[in-house]
C-alpha cells in the first residue's frame, strides 16, 4: 500500500476521470475474476463521483448489449506491422459517471470465445491485443475528455503504458496520463516470439532484456511493467510472494527493481450481487443472526444434486478453475482418502479435461456422496455458496481469490491455504481460535489438505464452535468501498507526484 504522498501544495481535483482498460469486463464478458474486479471498482469509483470510462473489446458475448450501445464518431486506423486495420467505438452510457467504450473489430473480436477456444489460444491473440492496446491510446490521447489516469489490467492491456511511454518521448503527446498497472495472475504473461515487437512500430530499445524481451519472446506484460508508473496487485501477501523466485514466474528481476512502485491492494466483493438477502439465486434468506435459511438451502441444494438430505451430513462446496493453480491434483487424492467418513462433496466447474473426467469417475463411484457439474452456472455457484457447510479451496498460488469471501459471507467456512490473497482474507482456526473464521494449511500436499478436512469435520461435530466460525465469517467486510479508496489513495499520490 502506499505509505505517503508527495508534498506538493497544488490542489487536486476532488472529481477525476479514470479510464480502465480490460480484457474483460462484467457484466459484458467474463472468464474469471479479472471481469468481477473490474466492473466492481468501476462501478464503486464512479458512485464516488469520478468519471470512469471503461474500455474493452466487443466481443461476440457483447453483442446483446449492442442495442444499448451508440457508435462513436471515430474511425480506428491502426498500423501494425504494415497492415493498416480498421476498428470503430461503440459507446454505452451505463449512467452519468460511468461509460463503456467498446473497440469494434469484428475479424479480431467477433469470435466464439474471448482468448481462445476448446482450450487451446487464439494463434493471433498478440495481433489482436496490440491492436486493442493502440486503438486505445488513440482514444485516450485524443478524446475531448482526456483522462488523468489510466489503469490497465493484465497482458490483454499491459502494452498501454508502453505506447503512452512512446508517445510522450518521441511523438509529441507532452503531458500524457499517469498509468497503473494492476496484475491480476502473474502467471500469465502474454509470451509470444520476438517477431511480435514488429506489430509494435517501436524503436528496439523497447525490445531489450531491460524492457519488453523475455528470453527472446515479446512480453506484454512485462512491457507493461517497465513502463508503468506505479504497479498493483491484487492483495498485499501475493504483493510480496512475486519478489520472490517461487512466485514471481520468472519476472523477480523486474519485480524487485520496481518493488518500490508495487502496491498490494486487496479486491473486494460486489455485496449487491454477492449477498444471502434478496438474492434472486436463492429460496430463503437469511443471516449472522438468522441461520435457519442456510440449513434451508442446504437441503434444497442436497435435493437438486441428488445427494441424501440431511442436516447431519457435512457438505463441501466446491467452484472452480480444474486446473493445477487450483490444487486439483491434491483434491482429488485427498478426496479418494477421506470420502469413506460420509461426507458430501458438491462440485461445480470447469477446466482441464483429465481433471473433469477423474471428477466425473469419483461422482460416479459415490453417486449420493459426490455431485459433479462440469460447466458454469451463476445460480449453482450461488446455491453451492449458500447450502455448503464448508468450502474448499486448496490452491497453490492464489493472487487474490474470490470465493473465499463469497464463502465467508455466505457462512460456508473456508478451507484454504495459508498463501496469497486467501492469507489475507482468512483468519485460521490454528492462528486464533477466537477470531477464526476459517480453516488454513501451510504445506502444498494431499496429507495437509487431508488434515485440514479432518479439522472441518471435528468442527462440524461440535454446533456452537461452528455457529460462532460461521457467524464471525459473514460479519466480515471486503466492500468495494475499502478497495476503491485504497486505489483513489494511490491514484492521488501518482497525480501529486505529477503536480
């Protein structure tokens, strides 16, 4: 976080424009927790009374919202490797203080999926990436309503602050925005072969060990990481895992020389969407006070998955990625070794197909044990939330994560490792029994997961230790209006330094 601000006696404005670039955005796209976070913060600085323009492709799964939308007086011309492209801007009013901005391109965008399909890459995903970022310093150098900052987010936008750096020291832009960037999953980097810095039109000392080359590949994000001014992720302990050589997927060396402009900020959740009151998604309310709509849910959930309905058995919720990152290769040994002690399992996700297929196989084996969706479904991940007694989370590395505050509100106690953002968010029986409101373990093996679930279900067995577990959880705040004012503290402190 930011520890102070620049002393400059010039006043700020009190109302800023902030444009957001993103690969994705909810509610227009989504393939993770990236689409959530920015729409969340968007929506939280704009109610704050800043002006925020969200930009983002459009995208095949945007065109429901195209009737909404005004095309913009603004022909895109962007050169990439001596290919003039073409593009235009859709713009949505979504209200006074918040804009959308959709770059059109539809042999770049119009597609099935948003990076890929069948899970493989788009071959083309850095052409159309680079065009996305041009097309948006385009915009932002030339809109009538010029940003003061501009925050982008991961690979998909990280060359922005690249083509801004470019722009000011050789093409004439004098005073450009200050730029953030926010890395959501370091983990994914935008690596493609060098001959991709010939899309870029920049001199070569914007390829080079010391800029945007990374073993010979042209690095996105790593670009965008020399060149941004300030650096943020998405929660203070993953912040400081990066700098080291474990975490940091081979960007430590770039990492530690701009740790003093790294700033670990944690998300927050969407309290209107993610909440156990007046939630469409849900048969019975309830709350901290008032539990009995969650023992309610449970056995709705039990009856839809076809599990046996009982209050006295535990249920395990589970909503995920099936892949590495998420422990799937400890959760299903773990599984395998401790399904004999009656518990019920619900599952609900999709990924690698071995993953999927091994899953299916262990519902198969307990069919009125273990219930596995492969897929994604908004209510079952809300119902999953709502009727599980517990929630498993086993991942190996964890930026931030999502559903362990979803789980914490939701009084579905989480099972998570003691890394990242999950760190951060819980609070372990083992660190402090009076304030725990969660189940951690250290270790990255089946034998800790095991424990941890041994733990769940000595606590399951013991109603009022659970009920206070539960009832700490769902009285915990992670609103958007906490993170957002930690980014408009930084945003602050980059326009002072700038002042």
């Amino acid at each position: 976080m930011v520890k102070g601000e620049a002393s400059s006696t010039r006043s700020l404005p009190t109302s800023m424009h902030i444009m957001q670039v993103a690969g994705e955005c909810l509610p227009y796209s989504k393939t993770g927790g990236l689409a959530d976070m920015v729409g969340a913060l968007a929506k939280s600085l704009a109610s704050q009374g800043h002006r925020i323009t969200v930009v983002t492709p459009l995208y095949k799964a945007c065109q429901l919202e195209l009737a909404e939308t005004t095309l913009m007086d603004w022909d895109l011309e962007i050169w990439m490797g001596g290919e003039l492209i073409k593009g235009r801007v859709r713009q949505l009013e979504v209200h006074s203080n918040l804009h959308v901005l959709f770059i059109e391109q539809p042999e770049f965008f119009g597609r099935e999926g948003l990076y890929g399909e069948g899970g493989a890459d788009y071959p083309d995903n850095a052409h159309r990436y680079t065009f996305f970022c041009k097309a948006f310093v385009n915009l932002a150098r030339y809109s009538p309503e010029p940003p003061q900052l501009i925050h982008v987010h991961d690979w998909q936008a990280a060359l922005v602050p690249t083509f801004v750096d470019h722009q000011h020291l050789y093409e004439g832009w004098a005073s450009p925005p200050k730029t953030i960037l926010t890395i959501h999953n370091l983990a994914y980097q935008g690596n493609f072969p060098g001959k991709t810095f010939e899309l870029c039109h920049l001199p070569e000392s914007y390829f080079r060990p010391e800029t945007g080359e990374f073993f010979g590949q042209m690095s996105f994000l790593k670009s965008g990481m020399v060149h941004a001014d300030a650096l943020t992720t998405v929660s203070p302990t993953y912040a400081r895992e990066i700098l080291t050589q474990e975490y940091a997927c081979g960007m430590e060396g770039i990492l530690n020389h701009r740790k003093q402009d790294l700033h670990g900020i944690l998300n927050g959740v969407d309290y209107d969407d993610w909440q156990t009151e007046n939630n469409p998604f849900l048969d019975h309310a309830y709350g901290p006070q008032q539990l009995d709509g969650k023992a309610q849910q449970k056995a709705l959930l039990q009856e839809k998955l076809d599990l046996v309905v009982s209050d006295k058995i535990p249920l395990f919720g589970l909503v995920s990625r099936l892949v590495d990152q998420k422990g799937m290769d400890i959760l299903l040994p773990a599984l395998n070794a401790t399904l004999d002690r009656g518990f019920q399992v619900a599952l609900l996700g999709t990924g690698m197909p071995h993953y999927q297929e091994a899953l299916e196989r262990l519902a198969s084996r307990f069919p009125k044990q273990v219930a596995v969706t492969i897929g994604y479904s908004n209510a079952l991940a809300h119902q999953i939330e709502a009727g599980s007694d517990f929630f498993l989370m086993p991942s190996r590395f964890e930026p931030c994560g999502l559903n362990q505050m979803y789980s914490l509100r939701y009084g579905s106690v989480p099972i998570v490792r003691n890394i990242g953002g999950l760190r951060d968010s819980v609070t372990g029986l083992q660190e402090d029994p009076k304030q725990a409101d969660g189940i951690k373990f250290q270790v990255f093996s089946v034998s800790a997961l095991i424990a941890a679930v041994e733990e769940a279900l000595k606590l399951f067995e013991d109603p009022p230790r659970l009920k206070g577990v539960r009832q700490r959880g769902m009285q915990k705040d992670f609103s958007w209006d906490l993170t957002s004012g930690a980014y408009l503290d930084l945003y602050r402190y980059l326009l002072k330094k700038k002042a």
